[in-house]
C-alpha cells in the first residue's frame, strides 16, 4: 500500500493544490489550505528543513490574506466615496457571499454595497459606482492573494533547498 509518509507528501501536495485553486474560486478557504499543505509537509520531516521561523512567516502571510479578503473590498468602496452603510454592505456582501458559491463572491459585495448606499438615500447612480468599485477591489484582492499564496510556496520551497 505504500509507506505511511509518501500518504502523508500526498496529502499536503493535495492541500497545496486544492489551496492554491482556491484562493480563486470561492468558498474555499485557498491561502489556509496551501499553508495546511505546507505546514504538513514541513512535521513530516520533523520541521529539519522549513524550521519554525519559516513557518511563522507563513503564518502570517496566511493571515494577511484573510485579513485582505474583507478590506480590499470595503477600501474600494471608500475610494469612490461611500457612505458608511455602503462600507458596511461591501464587507457584508463578502462575508455572505461566501457562503454561495461563484456567484455569491461575485455578487455579494456588489449587492451589499449597492444596498447599502440605497439605504443610506445615495442616488441609484451614486450606489451603483459604489458597487462597481468594490467589486473591482474584490479582483484586485484575488490577483493579491495568489501573489501571496505563490510567495509561500516560493518561500517553502527556498527554506527547504537550503
């Protein structure tokens, strides 16, 4: 059947590629899987070759893609002047959009913002170049996190080699 720690090598390249898939399509928590993957990897050689330095690094680089899922979103809607409601709906839509697949993180955010700036009487104009924002933001936050995500294999990979 093969040996317990080739399972293991499996397992954490599954991680890693589920992860890195991911951080694109929605509902699919992309950097966390990637550094469960890597952080496997990592005890599987009783962490002799990615120490714990490196994967606190990780850690955090983890937690910064988190963190720029729901601000990215919120920062694009204050850039075109939204209203606090609108803030709120854009970092609302996300959160709930993720809960609905492709089509919910893309129209979550858009629809949260827009109905949010509605509540607040902006005019139907005014909402919608809120929503276009923070949906643009919301791109900007993928292509962002893929960057980081490819960063931790990067820095993964280096840690290992040397």
């Amino acid at each position: 059947m093969g040996s317990p720690e080739l399972w293991l090598w499996l397992a954490a390249l599954v991680l890693v590629a589920v992860g890195v898939g991911g951080t694109v399509l929605p509902a699919v928590p992309g950097a966390p899987l990637v550094f469960g993957g890597l952080l496997l990897a990592a005890w599987i050689d009783g962490f002799r070759e990615v120490g714990y330095v490196a994967i606190a690094v990780l850690g955090v680089l983890t937690l910064t893609t988190v963190i720029v899922d729901v601000v990215a979103t919120m920062f694009g809607a204050k850039r075109v002047g939204a209203t606090r409601a609108g803030i709120v709906g854009s970092a609302l839509g996300t959160i709930l959009g993720m809960f609905f697949g492709f089509a919910g993180l893309v129209i979550g955010p858009f629809a949260g913002a827009l109905i949010g700036e509605l509540s607040a009487r902006r005019g139907v104009f005014s909402a919608g170049r809120v929503a276009v924002a923070t949906w643009v933001a919301l791109i900007v936050a993928v292509v962002v996190k893929l960057a980081v995500v490819f960063m931790m294999i990067g820095i993964f990979v280096f840690a290992y080699i040397l």
